[in-house]
C-alpha cells in the first residue's frame, strides 16, 4: 500500500495524538487492579463507583492534608477509610505486603512526602508498626449502604459535627454577662 506524503502526515498525527495521550485506562478486573465498578452516575471526571464495598466518586489519585486526618474505620486487610476534618472521608488501599491487619488496631499512623496524603507519591500508613505504602486513594459519597464502614464513620461524623457546632455556639451567660458555665469568668 502506498500514501502519499500528505496521508503520511495524517498518518503520524495520529500516532503522535495517541502517543502523548498518554497510558490507557486500567479496566476493573485488570490484574493488580482492585475491582470498581462504574455507575456511571457522577459528574464527568467524578463518576461514582464501587471499591470494597464503597461508594466512591473519582479517580484513584485523591489527596487531603495530613493534619486534618483525625479518625478511620478498617474495611478488610487492604483498605482503611479515613476522616479528614468533619465531612471528607477517603478510602486508601494500601500495598498487600503489610501483614498487620487494620481490624485489630487501635491507631494507625501517616506518613507524607508534603503535608498531604495522597494516592500516589509514596505516601504511607503505619499500621502494626509497619509501612504500609498507599496505592490509591479516593473520596467516599455521602450516600452509602447501609452496613456499610464508611456509613458508620459517616454516623461518627455528624455526631462530631453537631457536638463541634453546640461548643462554638458562644459562651453561655448569665444576666450580667458572665460565662454561667461550670470555671466559667
């Protein structure tokens, strides 16, 4: 087959575009992939699947700061859910290789190249005393089924949320103006 340097140039175009577009997309059952599968329902770039028995929006990438991360609930040997603040929770997969396992620990540690925890990067768990690299990371709906970890985190975090918004409602006080609460000036 012959073309003409025209075709040829549209030929390699082609290969370029394909080229710079960088790796395909891993499919769910992919060996070395956990098993997600798209809804569908989510905003383009954020649809909403299911990892673990999660409900998760987004790529595998996502991050949060370190210093927010203050609570987490084990879902089985490769996946801990995590609190950041009141309302973000994320699932973190972490490398298989870490024998601890996450249901019988009472505190689990980060570790970060920069003040964020992320899916990438070579971030890391302590769990058991042993570095757990993380491998991917995503945010976790709002919406989940019942029974599930991160519904019970989420139960977790309104209780956090409504007992944080009664303590900064202000001073309670009396007539005069004074703290009425209990050491109260």
């Amino acid at each position: 087959m012959l073309l003409s340097p025209a075709a040829g140039l549209s030929v390699l175009a082609v290969g370029l575009s394909l080229l710079l577009s960088g790796p395909a997309q891993a499919r769910p059952g992919d060996p070395g992939q956990p098993a997600a599968t798209p809804s569908g329902d989510g905003p383009p770039g954020g649809a909403i699947h299911t990892v673990a028995g999660v409900r998760v929006r987004g790529d595998r990438t996502a991050c949060t700061w370190a210093r927010n991360v203050d609570d987490w609930q084990p879902v089985d040997r490769d996946h801990v859910i995590i609190r950041s603040g009141v309302r973000d929770r994320y699932l973190v997969r972490f490398s298989g290789a870490c024998f601890g396992d996450p249901k019988y620990e009472t505190a689990i540690g980060v570790v970060t190249r920069s003040s964020q925890l992320c899916g990438y990067g070579g971030d890391a768990l302590i769990i058991d005393g042993q570095r757990c690299t993380v491998l991917e990371m995503w945010e976790v709906t709002q919406e989940q089924p019942e029974g599930s970890p991160a519904a019970d985190l989420s139960r977790k975090g309104k209780d956090a949320a409504q007992t944080q918004g009664a303590q900064t409602q202000g001073a309670q006080t009396d007539g005069a103006g004074k703290d009425a609460r209990p050491g109260g000036g």
